[in-house]
C-alpha cells in the first residue's frame, strides 16, 4: 500500500509553488519531509489533501490516481492531515470536533452523543492518548489538543497521516510521548509524512528524509547518512551557521527588574503570577518555555499594553509599572512584537510610513501636529539602506514585503535609537534563514553596545544560540534558571513544571 | 478553489505558503490580504482613468435600472401593454425621457441649475467628510442624522438669540453647530471606548433620541415660534443666515465652507500627526495601540470631528435654507446619503467633493424630476443605494461589462465582529 | 542564580479585576437609584395615595383581580432593597451575583417607577405584560434573524431593511391575495433580501456592515418610492386583512399568565415554537453543530468537508425568511396597513437583543421580552398621562438598547469569525 506524488507541479500567478516533486510513503514508514519556510511544503500537503488543484501530476494511492476535490474526498482515500495550526473548533467538547462532519445521527439529524463520545474513547484507549470526549478545546493544554487532532483524523480511518509541524507547539518531553504515538502508529501499519524544519528531530524518527527547496525535491537521504549540518545545507543550499557567533557576555548593571508580577489574561487567568526576573546591561536573558505560559502577558505587561495586577517593574531603579506604552517607549526600550503583523506593522500602510511609526509624533518626523513627510521619507530611505530591507520602494506597502523583510523593518525602526533595553518576542518566527542570521546578528550587536536584552522565544535553539542567560517559564513563573549550556533535556524537563531529574523517575 | 496569491518581493523570491504559515496567527483579526478603507483614491497604481471608470459605470447602471423601474411602475400605462402595446411603448419611453430629461434639466441645464445642484450639495459634502472621516479610522458613523439635529438646534439657538454683524454671529453659529455635534457623535465614541459597544448601534440609537429631543424642544418655548402650535421654531435672525454669493440664486457661503471643509479635513488626514493616528487606528488598531497611540481616545477624537463636520450640515439646514426655521426631522435623509457619499469617494476628501456634487445633482435634478414628471424624489434615493452597492463590489460592474478593476481596488472597511 | 532573594521589601500593591471595577460601578449605580426611588417615588408620592395594578382584563373568566399598594410605601421599600443591593454589590464579596442583583435592582426600580405613574389611579398591570408579550414579537424575530446570520458568521444590519420591505409586500399582497398569500410573499422577500446580503457579503466579500447598510437604504428608499407612486393612488391596496386572536382553551383563561402568553394571533405562537426549535436545533443536531463550526472556525469546517460558503448562504436566506416573517406581523397582525418607515429602529433594536441574549435563542428571547416591556412601558405611560413628556416616552426603547448596548457588549462573546468573510485558497 503506497502514497504517491509523482510529478506535482503547482504554479500561482508569479511564482511556482511545487515544480515536479515527487514524494511517496509505504504503510508502516515514516517520511520527514523538510524545507525552510517557503519552500513549498505546505503547498504540496495541501494539494494532497484536497485544497488545490495540482497545475500537472498526480496523486496515487495503490497504483490508482486520485482525483482530489476536496478534503472530503482525500479523507475518503484514506489520508488524513493534523495541521500545524489546529483545525479545532475551541469552544467545542472533543466529541463535537471529533464528529464534526461525521456526525452520527438519531432520527431528524438528531445527534447521537453516546456514541460520538464512544468514538472517541475506542481510540484514545487503543492509542494511550488519555482524552476526555466531554472536554472542552479551549480549555485543554496544547499537547492534548494535537491528540484531539490524531482522533479526529484516526476516527475517519485514515491509512496515510501527514503531520504539518507538529512538535512546534510541545515542550521537549511531550515532543517524547508525541514520537511514541507516532511510532505506534508506525507499527499499527499506518504510513506517516511529517513536516518540519527541525532537523533534530527528522534524524531521530524518519526512515527517510526528503528535502525541499524552492519547490522542488532536492535530495532524498536516509537518517544514517547525514547529520544537522548536512541537512541544513541540503535545505538552504549553502552551508549554515547553525550557531550564532559572539563573545562571551559582560553584563554590567541591572537595567531591567521584575519583582513579584502578576498579569491577568483576557479571560481572568492569572497568565503571570508573582514573577520576578532581572535583566543587566551587556546581556542576553532568553526566557524558554511554551507558548501558553504568560509569556505574551508577561511581555505586554512590560511594554505597557496589558494593566499588571501586582508587583513592581524598574528600569534602572525607577518604577515603570503602570506607564503607558509610548512612555515606554520614550525611555528607549525597543520593543519587537511576538506577532508582527498584528501588532508591530500597519499593513496597508508604505514601508515608510510604517519606519515612523514609532516616532510621528516627535521631532524631526513631525513639529507639534504638523507631519514633515521629507524627514519621514530621508529616514526611511536611510533605513531601509542600513538594515538591507529588500523592498521596490520605501512607498511600497510594507504588506507586498516577505515576512523577513517586515520583521527586518520593525527591528530597524526600534533599534534606531540609543537603546537601553530590548525585548523581543519570537523575533524569528515563521522567516527565511537568511533574515534570521541578520535579526541574531543585530540583537547581538544591541547587547554588545550596552543595552539589556530580554528575548522570549518557544523555539528553545534559539534561546541556546542568544541567550547568555536562560529563564524557564512555567504556568506564569520563572521555574528555572540556567546557562546555555545545559542539555536541551534538562531545560525541556523544566518546561514541563519538573523540578529536577529526581523527579522525572 | 480560486488561486489568491499576494504581490511578491522579487528579490527575495518569497513562495506563496510563506504567506499562509506567518498568517495564521494573526487570523483573527481580518485578512491582512484583503485592502481596506484607509487607502486613497489616488491609490498605488491606480490611474485617474481607472478610478473614475467604476463610479461612472456605476452611474450608467443605475440610471438604466432606474429607467426600469420608472417604466415598471407607471401605473397609468401598465394596463395600455396589454390592449395596444405600441402605444404603451410609446408612452412609457416619453416617460422615461421626460423623466431623465427633467433630471438633466434641473441640475446642470441652467445658471439656476447650477446654483440649486450646489445648493443642494453642500450640506451633503460635509455630511460625506463626517462619514469619511469616521470611515478612514474604522468607525461607522450612522448617526450623522442625529449629529446634524443638535448641531442644527445648537445653530438656531446662536441664530435667533443674537443679533450681532453678520461677520461675528456667522462664525459663532457654526462654532455652536460644530460643538453640538461634536458632543452627540463623541457620546458614541465614548461608549465605544469606554464600554466597547459598537457604535453602528449606539448612533442610531442616538439618532432617534435626538429626533425626538428636537421634537421636544420645537414645542418647547424656548424654540417654538410664537403663536404657532405645530412644531415649528422661531426663525434664525439674518444676521445669521449664510450669505448669497449670486444675487438670487440660492447658493450661499455654505458651499465655500463645504470647501474648506474638504480641504481641511485633506490637510487633516495627510498631512498632520492626528491623520496619522486616525488612519493608522483603522488600518489595524493592535499595531496602534502598540505605537502608543491611545485608540480610546482616538475613536472619541474622530468621532468628535466626524460629529463637527455632520454638525455644520446640520446648521447649513437652517441658516441657509429659508425660512430659517427648524421643523420636525429637518435633516432628512442627509444621514444615510452621506454614507452613500463617503463609499462612492473611497473615504477620500476630494472624492467625498466630487460624489457630493454629483449626488447635489441628482437631489436638484429629481426634485425637476418630480414636477415636471411626476416621478417621486424617493427614487433619487433607489438611483443612490444602486450606486453604492455597485461602487462596494466593483466585481459586479467588472462582470457585467467586462472591465478590468485596477489591481488595488478598495473593497471594504475590515471589521472583525462587535468589537468589545 | 537569579538575584531576588525571598521575601525582599516588595511594593506591590494590588490593583482591581475588571470585574471588581465593574461591580463597583453597579453598586454606585444602584445606590444611586436607591437615593433617586427614594426622593422621586417616595417623598415624591403625596402620602395616602394608592396605585392600583389591574390582574385580569375586562371580561376575562375570574375578573376583576386587582392588587392594590400604598404608592409611597413601596417607594420607599424598594429604596431601601436597593440600597441593600447596591452596598452588597460595593462589598465585592459575590461578585457572581452581581448581575443577579443588577436585574433584580433595575426590575423593582420599574416596578416602582410603575408605581408612581399610577399613583391615585389604576393601572392595567396584565394590559402591561400582555403588551410587552405582544411587542416584543418583531424585536425577537428580528433577533432571530441576526442569530442565524451571525451564527455562520455573517452580520446583519440589513434586518431593519428586511423587516420595512417585507413588511410593505405583505400588506400589498395580502390587500389584493389575502392575508396567508401575503404572508408567505413577505417570508420571500425577506429570503430574497437575505440572498442578496449573502451574496454581497459571501461571494464580492463587501464589508458585511456596508452591505447592510446599503440594504437599508435601498428599502427605505423603494418602500417609501413604491408607497407614494403605487399606494396613495391606490388606496384598497394598503388594506390587508388581519390576522386574529387565538385564544387557547384553558390555558387562556388563568389570571395574568393567561392572557399573556395564551391569547395571541399566530404571529407569537409560532415565535415561542421557533426560538424552542432553534434551541433544539442549534445545539443539538448535526445542522447546528456544522452551522456553529462554520460561525466559529470555518477553515476547521472547510477541512472536515463542510461547505462554507452553502451552509453560510443557506442559513442567511432561512435568517431572511423569519425577518419576512417578522415583517409580515407588522403589517398584517399588528396594524393592518403599511406606512413609511413603519419599523422605526426595531431591526436594530433586534440587534441589541441579539448581543444582550448573547447568540442564543432563549437568551435572545428573554431579551426580546425586555425590549418588549421598554415599547409597552412607552405607550402604557403615554396613556397614563405622566409629567414626563411623550417625546421623551418614546425615547425609552432607544435609551434601554443604548444602556444595554453599552452594559453588555464587552463581556459577550459572539461566534468568533462573526463579520469575517471565508477566504477559500
């Protein structure tokens, strides 16, 4: 029993997706298949489950090509796809998302909850996956939710499952229990496709390893024959510093202090509780954990977008706490956003526009109300020039930018001022390898001019590869203290709550 | 299964799933792909032409659908199809001709003409500039209707309380004018802020408690004419009634505020730090408050100019419509036209000017149209939502005649839901 | 190792949830209301007055139920419950009740302020309940309209627009075919004004609140064009007949609750039946959970196989049939002719209902019934002859949505792609 692409070729208006890529998995193997973002992994995926049309190619189960229409049609040929942003409905019990559109029904459509519920638990058992049908998504950590995932897609019996980034929402531990589903799965003859940029873990659980770049399969190597270095050449096509260059830290003063934080989340959770942290000038603190933890709260709170409940924050010895976020930022602290589209860019405003979002109201950008455009744009320009932001035009809207070349734009227009204290969270997220040695190299260089940095980051090689100092966040609080150079174990054992390793026996 | 892929950056050759992989995220607050209301009408790539071809379109699609249904309606002639329907022909294109033929006639077809289209434009212009600008920073304001009332009775009050020289209670009613609205539309905006409601409910909510309040007040003896028992004010004095510019035509210093509103309100958005705050808080409100800007009091800001400039229409209606007077619901169906005017000018000052002028003349046109034809004005109103709707979704005028729409066509304001 | 040690001098003050501040707010508010009841309904009362509530209509089975109360008395009683409240509500103590003691403060307020109204009088209480029962029918309706729309996703401000057109093509109809005729012409265009809503709003993906405002106008517009230059010419087609009373045996004849919710036209009836029914349906059979998935995660709907864009379409045009249907017991129950802007606000007003019952049917009904009790509460006291002024009566409705509008939006959750079109790559 396989699944096959053979010669997929997908062509959108300016670019070409998929360009003849060829892919296939027996029942019982496990597929890696890997590329940087935008190599068009995603895109291939999608075809294969039913959301585009393939340009030229097919799609062939057991020797017999597929049409695929829909997602209906690739469930009924057996494929079933757990996607990196959950397809779950959250305010939904896991029955409800399980049946969602294979609902089992009494007379008049009435639905049968007994045995949707009956659906659920048969899997979950079988599997280990410990799930209760009655719970209700938005309520259920992330890891259980990608369970809720794996039955949804096992109850439609799918022989063929494809996993879309999986383990990037799971601490190191859950990464494990996640691995031992998935060979179980294996063994229960089910044939798995898994995409993902990490490369550590394609080494430890594909038989093999495909890789793409710029839409097309550019190798197909087996576990045992490559390591880290080689793939990450394979994928970006030149050899990559996996490990970000710098010297060994000097911190000097406390710049930034924390001391017993409390933040509340939107729905009145304590997200932050009683935290307290410092950061000293001349060094990187890279705060590790999953997202989920009052990280983002904890952010928000010290830049001046979220009220704290309690506690005290000092920057430099003055009490910060409750200013507002232009205060904040008048005291020089940059800010880069966790989401940038959301928060860091005014999409459809111009490149330049965006560059004096920060500083409109003061001089030289503007005099009282009066906007002088000419300063606006010589700044930009200048920018654009300094941070090498690849854009036709700083009047270009900054949305027609790639994703790289947005962020690069939000760390030029923060780190262009004298900077005392940069906080930046997830400032990689989801852009090409080029920008992100640029972005390393230039909060680097922050540090080494003498600014405090604080970056938060659920990508835990990142925070090896900054931080001079790394904190562990759990459920609201620093558990954990550590130097870079402690085992991804530990630290991931730590992001689970575990105190220590006496523990995890 | 349509193929959607955002512009590229050549240089970095950015595939399209990159799109997809960082969107996600941020989701829930409104495609990022999809353009929304801040945009100008000068947009990036867009010629005059292009931009002008639409709204035209636009036009010509109405009138023909109008012509229908002038046709369909005339009741006189509906049963003549079935006993001789050559003469039923006949009769039913004469009507239409002599219906469009008045409305042609009665806006640009004399010197009267033209002073009544401008006449009749002004208070719509400034009433588009309030939606617009609301539009620009992601507000609906649908209570210009309201606004217009208490800037209006906040007008007449100036207006027959003093007598001063013409020179001084001018200025003082519009002051009164742009300060009562103002307040009315800053009430909403408040709410919104402070509560979260959404203010396409709390204005025109707010438009009937004005409605009524006016209704109060002209019986009230504070306005009530005297010796009248029907709600009727007491007359402006004509120190404070705006001044002709032509002798006996109608038109007034009203159209030459209108046109300094226009380019205030230009200035305003473009070239001054507030404009800046306005657009970029309806371009996307989270990367606002992340700039620090306080969206709060932005959205009472802007509602507060919006409120202003629907104010001085509200006062136009008085002191520059005789008889000075004040009477029950005196501002009409300005509120809803306005929102007509902002859409078809793209939220733009100039093209608020041009839509208002040529919806003055439909206003000028119809009412020629009701005398000399007899077809009821309320039809001007059904030429306007054609419009509008067609102006909103210029797919629709693309279909119908095959017209290419400029790559970066605006749509639609983004809204995510009720906000709160 | 982090540099904080235990229990170092810490300032940290705690500062309120919001829903200690919020609570703090009410429990001004009703102290407030408590001095106001006070002053107004109890040293405002001459003492010796009595108001008179009336329990059973004239000629109804057990007649002439009445309960009296001392107007003052209970001016001064309900001050002082309110006081209670409020300063309960200051405590923070049970700040889950706090808008338990909101809705019980403000129902004794209006139950005093009642009181007063009909001070030295008699007052038609169960008239009162009847008429909040009748006209909260257009209000839930229209709610109902916007809650299947905005289940799926969809706002819809064109209510209003469906409500006046239908209602305009059922009194033509119903004047020239007879009233059931009428009737289902309103449900269709209510369905065709829904279409064209879906269409705008799902397929051209024009903002949805444009594309219901621009329905508004265009209603507005060709009901008022059609009125003039087809009614007033001819007259015999502005007179449908009505809709009667059904009076429902026994249940009908019990004092107060009868004639409240037992003897009605259809029009009620079947509005109590649909709110049941779309209870039932929407959270417990499979067309309301793929409806509610498409409202609230339609990419996880697309994913499973549902359709988006029909099951989005199809519940819009079922929306558009009830607002015909809401449109049609304006004209053909409730009066029985068709004037210019007949509907005054009440889509709106339906909206507001909508988001006060939170996106659910009986939620949505029990905010209908407010809405109701505010137009009943504005002609009862027109008839009354109070010192307040009618102009300032009507204005009650509109004050009631702004204040619930305002009270209740932020802490409401609509279907959470609410006003988001679907993007299918």
């Amino acid at each position: 029993m396989t699944l096959e692409l053979r010669g997929i070729t997908k062509q959108f208006p300016g670019v070409l997706a998929n360009d003849d890529v060829n892919l296939s998995v027996s029942e019982g193997e496990i597929i890696a298949l890997l590329g940087e973002n935008g190599a068009g992994k995603t895109t291939l995926m999608n075809i294969l489950y039913g959301l585009y049309t393939p340009t030229k190619g097919e799609v062939i189960v057991d020797g017999e090509p597929l049409v695929l229409d829909s997602p209906g049609d690739a469930i009924a040929a057996g494929i079933g796809m757990v996607h990196q942003h959950f397809m779950l409905v959250p305010v939904f019990t896991v029955a409800e998302n399980v049946v969602l559109g294979d609902e089992p029904t009494k007379s008049l459509g009435w639905i049968d909850a007994r045995r949707a519920k009956k659906a659920v638990t048969e899997i979950s058992s079988r599997y280990g996956l410990d799930v209760d049908p009655d719970a209700i998504i938005e309520d259920l950590p992330v890891g259980f939710q990608q369970r809720v995932e794996i039955i949804k897609v096992l109850a439609r019996e799918a022989r063929f499952l494809v996993f879309d980034e999986p383990t990037s929402v799971l601490t190191p531990p859950e990464v494990d229990r996640f691995f031992e589903i998935v060979n179980e799965l294996r063994a229960d003859g089910k044939g798995i496709i898994f995409i993902s940029h990490k490369l550590g873990e394609a080494l430890e659980i594909a038989d093999r390893i495909v890789i793409m770049r710029r839409g097309k399969t550019v190798a197909e190597v087996v576990p045992a024959d490559v390591d880290e270095e080689k793939l990450a050449e394979l994928m970006v096509g030149r050899p990559v510093d996996l490990v970000v260059s710098k010297a060994k830290a000097e911190p000097k003063d406390v710049v930034l202090a924390v001391k017993d934080l409390t933040v509340l989340d939107d729905r009145n959770n304590r997200a932050v509780d009683s935290l307290s942290l410092e950061v000293r000038a001349g060094e990187i603190v890279g705060i590790a954990g999953v997202q989920g933890n009052g990280q983002t709260e904890l952010v928000e709170s010290l830049t001046g977008l979220r009220p704290s409940l309690g506690g005290v924050v000092e920057l430099n010895g003055n009490d910060i706490t409750t200013l507002s976020p232009r205060a904040i930022h008048n005291l020089d602290i940059a800010h880069v956003p966790e989401d940038r589209q959301k928060s860091g860019l005014v999409l459809p405003f111009t490149v330049a526009e965006n560059i004096v979002l920060d500083s409109y109201h003061e001089r030289p950008i503007s005099k009282g109300i009066l906007m002088d455009w000419n300063a606006a744009r010589d700044r930009a320009t200048r920018l654009v020039e300094e941070y090498d932001v690849r854009t036709p035009s700083i009047e270009v809207q900054v949305s027609n930018l790639s994703g790289g070349n947005q962020q690069k734009v939000i760390v030029a227009r923060e780190f262009d001022r004298d900077v005392k204290l940069v906080i930046a969270s997830q400032p990689t997220r989801g852009i090409d390898v080029g920008s992100i040695e640029y972005i390393h190299g230039r909060i680097v260089e922050e540090r080494d001019e003498g600014a405090a940095v604080l970056i938060v980051s659920s990508e835990l090689e990142e925070i090896k590869a900054l931080s001079d100092r790394i904190l562990v966040m759990y459920d609201g609080r620093v558990v954990a203290e550590f130097d870079p150079s402690v085992s991804t174990t530990e630290i991931g054992l730590a992001m689970l709550g575990s105190q220590s390793e006496e523990e995890a026996s | 299964m349509s193929d959607t892929a955002p512009p590229e950056d050549p240089q970095n050759t950015p595939l399209p799933d990159m799109v997809p992989q960082e969107e996600a995220p941020s989701q829930k607050d409104g495609d990022p792909r999809k353009s929304d209301m801040y945009r100008r009408v000068t947009g990036i790539g867009t010629s005059a032409r292009q931009a002008m071809l639409v709204p035209a379109l636009a036009l010509l699609t109405a009138l023909i659908i109008g012509a229908f249904i002038i046709a369909v309606t005339d009741v006189d002639t509906l049963p003549l199809w079935g006993s001789d329907p050559g003469e039923a022909l006949k009769a039913t294109v004469t009507g239409i001709f002599d219906a469009y033929k008045a409305l042609f006639v009665g806006s640009v077809g004399s010197l009267d003409a033209i002073s009544e289209t401008l006449f009749a434009a002004t208070p719509l212009i400034l009433a588009g500039l309030a939606v617009a600008v609301g539009f620009q920073a992601g507000l609906f304001n649908i209570g210009v209707n309201g606004q217009m009332h208490i800037g209006g009775m906040a007008a007449l009050w100036v207006g027959f309380t003093f007598a001063i020289p013409a020179v001084f209670h001018i200025p003082l009613v519009l002051a009164a004018a742009l300060v009562g609205g103002a307040l009315w539309a800053g009430l909403a905006g408040l709410l919104k802020a402070r509560t979260g409601a959404h203010e396409v409910i709390t204005t025109i909510m707010l438009n009937f408690i004005a409605l009524f309040l006016v209704d109060y007040l002209l019986k009230s003896s504070l306005f009530q004419a005297p010796g009248r028992n029907d709600p009727i004010s007491a007359p402006a004095n004509p120190s404070s009634v705006f001044t002709t510019l032509f002798g006996d035509y109608r038109v007034n210093i009203g159209f030459i505020i209108a046109l300094a509103a226009v380019a205030i309100v230009w200035w305003l958005m473009y070239r001054t730090t507030v404009g800046f705050e306005f657009r970029a808080v309806g371009a996307n409100p989270s990367g606002g408050r992340y700039a620090g800007m306080s969206v709060a009091w932005i959205y009472v800001s802007v509602m507060a100019v919006s409120g202003a400039l629907a104010g001085i229409a509200g006062a136009n209606q008085i002191v520059a419509v005789e008889p000075y007077r004040a009477i029950s619901n005196f501002a009409g169906n300005i509120g809803f036209d306005a929102i007509a005017l902002a859409l078809l000018g793209r939220s733009h000052p100039v093209g608020v000017l041009f839509a208002g002028l040529l919806f003055g003349a439909l206003r000028a046109g119809g009412r020629e149209m009701q005398g000399a034809a007899g077809i009821p004005i309320d039809l001007v109103l059904v030429l306007q939502a054609l419009i509008i709707v067609m102006i909103a979704a210029p797919e629709l005028v693309r279909s119908i005649y095959r017209v290419k729409t400029p790559d970066q066509e605006i749509t639609t304001v983004t809204t995510s839901g009720w906000g709160g | 190792m982090t540099a904080i040690a235990e229990g170092a001098e810490v300032t940290s003050k705690r500062r309120a949830t919001p829903a200690e501040k919020r609570a703090t707010v009410i429990g001004i508010v009703l102290i407030a209301l408590a001095v106001f009841t006070f002053w107004a309904f109890g040293l405002g009362v001459t003492s010796g007055l009595e108001s008179k509530f009336n329990l059973s209509l004239p000629g109804a089975r057990f007649d002439d139920l009445s309960w009296t109360v001392n107007s003052r008395m209970v001016g001064f009683v309900v001050s002082l419950i309110l006081a209670f409240l409020g300063g309960m509500t200051l405590r923070r103590s049970h700040l889950k009740w706090t808008n338990l003691g909101l809705s019980i403060g403000l129902g004794l307020f209006a139950f005093s302020f009642l009181t007063w109204a009909a001070a030295d009088g008699s007052f038609s209480l169960v008239g009162m309940l009847t008429s909040t029962v009748v006209l909260s029918v257009p209000v839930t309706l229209g709610a109902l309209t916007g809650l299947m729309c905005e289940r799926v996703a969809v706002i819809n401000i064109a209510i209003e627009g469906q409500l006046l057109t239908s209602a305009f093509v059922g009194t033509i109809v119903g004047s020239a075919a007879g009233i059931w005729v009428g009737l289902v012409a309103a449900m269709l265009t209510g369905a065709i004004l829904g279409a064209v809503l879906a269409v705008l709003a799902i397929k051209y993906r024009i903002d949805q609140i444009i594309a219901g405002v621009v329905i508004n106008i265009f209603a507005l517009g060709i009901t008022s064009f059609l009125a003039r230059r087809v009614l007033s010419a001819s007259q015999e087609l502005n007179s449908p007949g009505r809709f009667g009373s059904i009076k429902i045996p026994i249940l009908g004849d019990i004092p107060v609750i009868g004639p409240m919710f037992f003897d009605h036209n259809m029009f009620v009836y079947v509005t109590f039946i649909l709110v049941i029914a779309l209870h039932f349906g929407l959270f417990y059979t499979r067309w309301g959970l793929r409806s509610r998935s498409v409202g609230e995660h339609p990419k996880a709907a697309d994913t499973v196989g549902i359709n988006v864009y029909r099951t989005r379409y199809r519940n819009v045009i079922l929306g558009g049939l009830i607002a015909g249907f809401g449109g049609a017991f304006l004209t053909l129950a409730q009066v029985s002719r068709f004037e210019e802007n007949l509907t005054a606000g009440i889509g709106f007003i339906g909206l507001a209902a909508l988001i006060f019952g939170r996106w659910r049917p009986l939620g949505v009904l029990g905010a209908g019934l407010v809405f109701g009790f505010a137009r009943a509460l504005q002609q009862k006291l027109g008839i009354l002859g109070t010192p307040i002024p009618s102009e300032f009566l009507s204005m009650t409705p509109y004050i009631v949505t702004l204040i619930v509008v305002a009270g209740v939006v932020g802490r409401a959750r609509p279907p959470a792609a609410d006003g988001q079109p679907y993007i299918k790559d």
